[in-house]
C-alpha cells in the first residue's frame, strides 16, 4: 500500500507540472500530492493506521483545493487582461501598476498580471 501511496504522490506531481494552461491545473496537482503526503502521515499516525485510506483523502481535499486556488488566480489574471484600465500609479520601486474601475483590484501595466497576490 505504501508503493501506491507514493507512486500516486508522484504521479500527482509530475502531471501537475506539465501543464501549459493555467493555474488551476498546476496547483490542483501540487495540492493532489501535498495532500496525499499529508495524509498518509495523519492516517498512519492516528486511528487504524491506514496510511492509504489517508493518503486519498488526503489527495482529493488536497486536489480541490489548489483546483479552487489556482481557478481564482486565473480568473484575476483574465480579469487584468481584458478589464478596462482605470488611473495608472509608480510604486516605490519604479513599476507601473493601473486600477480597475469600480473595483479595488489593480494590475501590473508591464504584463497585466494580477498585482498584490
């Protein structure tokens, strides 16, 4: 059971890391791997002892939660792509960064991703 426990860890993370799309993926694998680690570790220690019960568990908590994650820091990073740019500002350091009109969001003007995350 332990073989499968960590060959599932392993396969979580590496499809996971192989993502071109977006956030959501990537996070819901490293969330899928972190989970399962985590636990095997509380089912091994607490219970019966059965680190595989744990393990999926584990991993499917894990897995929603980087999928919820990753499809918010998605959806900002949408968001400052086709949002209407409202005043631009210079931070301390020189960036240029823009707020979103009727919101309190503001973006990077270099690459219009999301800006305080």
């Amino acid at each position: 059971m332990k073989t499968l426990t960590f060959g599932l860890v392993a396969l979580a993370s590496i499809l996971g890391a192989c993502t071109t799309t977006g956030n959501m993926e990537r996070n819901a694998g490293a969330g899928a791997a972190i989970g399962a680690l985590a636990g095997a570790v509380i089912g091994n220690n607490t219970g019966s002892g059965d680190a595989g019960n744990g393990a999926v568990v584990g991993a499917v908590i894990g897995g929603t939660a980087g999928a919820v994650r990753g499809y918010s820091l998605d959806q900002r990073r949408d968001e400052c792509a086709t949002a209407r740019r409202g005043p631009t500002y210079r931070d301390r350091n020189g960036a240029y960064y823009y707020v979103i009109p009727n919101s309190n969001r503001t973006c990077w003007a270099r690459d219009q991703s999301p800006r305080g995350l």
